[in-house]
C-alpha cells in the first residue's frame, strides 16, 4: 500500500462522467484524482504506473455482496471478500445483511463498516435490514443506521414479503434519501423449488421456482414506488417480464434502479444439469428468453448496474444432494472477465458503457462516492487489460470460498491494478516502477 502519488501513463481513460474516451495521464495526490492530461507532470517521486494498452477507469462498484461477517467466516470474511473484490478491480462493495446475526442496528452496522476500514482492499459499505432480525415485521430505525454507516436497506436473502411493510419503508427512506433494495420472491409461489421451473426442472425431477415468483413482487414493488415516490433498487432481476416492467416503469418516471448479475446474463438453467449445486442460485438461472431479456436490459440500461450477488459457500455445504445445498455463487473474481467476454466482445456494450454499468451508475444508485475521475473526486481507479485470456480457476481466488460455476472458463479481459483512496490495493507488483 501506498499513498505517495501515482502517475497513471498512457492508459486509454474511459471514463462517462466527462464524456472521456481516450489517451491520457492521469495524477492521484493525498487520495483523490489530481489531474487528467494528454501530458502530466507529477511530482518527482511519484509512482509511476505506465498503462499503455490498458484500460483506465473510475473502480468498479459492487452493489450486492454477501461477507458473511459476523457469524459465517469459514465462508468468507469482510477482509477477505474485500481483499477479492479488489482482485476483481472493485473498489467499494456494499454488503448485505443477511449475516448471523442480521445486521439490523447501528451497533452491526458500525462493526461492519470498521471492519471494513481495517480490511486492506476495497470500500465496504454495510446495508442494513429492511425489517428487524429479517423477520418481514417492524421496520428497523432506519435513521440510527445510516448515521452509522448504512447506504441503503434490504432484507436481501429474503424478500420483503409484506406490502405494507414495503411501503413504510419506501416512505420513511425519503427522509433520508437512501434507496430500499428489494430481492423480489413471493415465497408462496417458490416454497420448495430449487431451481428455475421448466423444462428442465421437469427432466431433473426438481421442485421449480416459476417466473412468476420474482414477477409478482417486481409489479408490486412498482407500483408502491409510484405510490410512495421512494427510491427503489430491484436486486438481481431474472425473467423477461420483470425487466419489461422495469423498463415500462421507468418510461412512466418512476424512481427505480435495477441490477444484473454476472450469471443471469451469462447461464440458463441448462447450467444446473448434472446436479450441479454450483449454479443453485436464487433467483435461479432461467430459459434461454430471460437470459435474453436480461441482455438486452442491461444493453439498453433498463438494467443500470451490473451485480455480483457475490454469495460464497462452503465446499461441504455445495457438496450436499441439489435440494439441500444453500443457494449462491462466487462472483467478484469472474465479473469483468465474464462481462468482457460475454457483453463486450458480442457487442452488446461498448466498454464505455461497460464502465457506466460497474461504476458510474452503481454509485448514482446507492449516492456513493466514486464512479468519477472528476479532479477532486477520491483516487479510486481499476485499470485492466481488455485482450488478456485467462482461465477460472478457483484455486487462485482470493475468496475463502470456491463455488462457482466457471471454474474452466476461458475469458477475456482482466484486473490489472485496483486503486482505493491513493492506495495499490491488488496488482501493484505488476505494473509499478519507481
Ligand atoms: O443465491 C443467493 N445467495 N441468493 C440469495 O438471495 C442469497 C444469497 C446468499 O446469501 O447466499
């Protein structure tokens, strides 16, 4: 780690805040970006960074992890999924509060947030509970823990399942303007499913989890954002429909962002053929028409941000028979080479765009700082290689857990160097000369 100054040259310098797509210098001095030039100066003893070939970019933002911390570190812990987000070139993640026990007051959102600051790789900015002990029926005090560190609140790992709570929630957030997150499941019609409900569930003789489950809640959601003019994020968005409503939702100007991951816009449900607990995720991986739908949602920015839903499990419990195994994926290692490889090289986004995706519009939707190379702004930066190959493998990861599902995988495009507040917090053996 330093803080001395970096001397970013001759990277391409994406970044949308300044309508910047080109080569530049770029200085970072006591922790924010200094100055963006065809040809900087810094100080004599500045860290040198030469990144030509390089892409040059404001650190990506990761609104949906999970670091199981307190209560689940043998699957991950906050210093160790921030120290692998910041091998995935993020530079702040939110996490979210389905740990043990919830983080549902300011005392755990406080603890989050200082374990954080002491972790050594990227920003962690703790997400409170919707609703107290996650339980979907008293409201938290949503003021208390945002003045200790909350950016926004969910129940994500559930739903919130009762409108009326939703819509207090919705309400009350407006004092303070932070968003509500929603992971949109009606339980009703999930109970006992494990995967998505289709064709294949069918073939595999497993209970399935209807399009329908996520869609319900998505149009209910809405329409209680219309009603209320709260700020509303819609987590992990799954099925053809619920983007169509996001998007005709939008047009009609209601307040709402949206997400998608990495996995939804990459697998269908054939992923889980075989049994393979490593893509039992909720909402699961659906028909080939919503994997579209998905792509298409983030290529015309129905889906604003790109979200890891970075959930890690223990080998023993993924090893479990397909039913009993918990639900989730690794993610924070695989995102750029999966979005390179999948959204950009096809052409559905433009790397700019890819940027707008994984940094400027997550900060925009949590109020985050980031997201921007404006002089002035913190000297949060990711720079990485577009045309670098590499194949997944799991072993390398930072992360205490494994599961994922592209263990093998071929993909373009990787991290470079990740940069927090001035500071080399991945990659700086690679690329720095003094
Ligand atoms: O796949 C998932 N994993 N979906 C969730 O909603 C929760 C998450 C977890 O916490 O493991």
């Amino acid at each position: 780690m330093t803080t001395r100054a970096i001397l970013i040259q001759g990277g391409r310098v994406i970044d949308p805040t300044q309508k910047l797509d080109d080569r530049r210098d770029v200085l970072l001095m006591k922790g924010e970006v200094a100055e963006i030039g065809k040809k900087v100066k810094g100080p004599d003893d500045a860290l040198v960074i030469e990144a030509s070939g390089k892409i040059v970019c404001p650190g990506f933002i990761d609104l949906h992890v999970h670091l199981r911390e307190p209560g689940g570190e043998h699957k991950e812990t906050i210093a160790s999924g921030a120290r692998a987000a910041a091998a995935g070139g993020f530079t702040s993640v939110c996490a979210m509060p389905n740990t043990d026990p919830p983080i549902d007051d300011p005392a755990s959102v406080g603890y989050v947030r200082a374990a954080g600051l002491r972790s050594g790789g990227a920003r962690v900015y703790p997400v409170g509970c919707v609703s107290i002990g996650q339980k979907g029926e008293r409201l938290t005090e949503i003021g208390e823990m945002i003045e200790a560190g909350a950016v926004a609140i969910t129940d994500d790992g559930h739903p919130v399942g009762d409108a009326g709570l939703m819509r207090l929630a919705l309400e009350y957030t407006q004092t303070f303007g932070i968003p509500v997150a929603n992971h949109c499941e009606d339980k009703a019609l999930s109970r006992g499913g494990s995967m998505n409900e289709g064709l294949v569930s069918t073939r595999l003789g497993l209970n399935g989890i209807p399009n329908a489950a996520e869609d319900v809640m998505i149009a209910r959601d809405l329409m209680l954002a219309q009603l209320t003019g709260g700020r509303l994020h819609i987590q992990h968005v799954s099925t053809r429909n619920g983007v169509g409503m996001i998007r005709e939702a939008k047009r009609r100007g209601v307040r709402v962002t949206a997400e998608a991951t990495p996995h939804h816009f990459t697998l269908t449900d054939q992923a889980v053929d075989g049994y393979r607990t490593e893509a039992k995720v909720n909402p699961p991986l659906r028909a080939p028409e919503d994997r579209a739908a998905v792509l298409e949602g983030v290529r015309d920015g129905t889906l604003d941000v790109i979200a890891t839903d970075h959930a890690p499990h223990h080998y023993d419990e993924k090893e479990q028979a397909f039913e009993d195994a918990p639900f989730g994926l690794v993610g924070l290692e695989t995102a750029l080479g999966l979005a390179i490889t999948h959204l950009v090289e096809p052409g559905v986004l433009a790397l700019s765009d890819l940027v707008e995706r994984m940094s400027c519009a997550p900060a925009r939707a949590f109020s985050l700082p980031g997201g921007t190379l404006r002089v002035g702004s913190p000297a949060d930066l990711t720079i990485f290689d577009p045309a670098v190959a590499w194949t997944v493998d799991p072993a390398r990861f930072k992360s205490k857990s494994k599961n994922t599902p592209f263990a093998g995988w071929q993909l373009r495009g990787q991290v470079v160097a990740t940069i927090v507040g001035g500071a080399i917090v991945f990659g700086g053996g690679l690329l720095s000369k003094v």
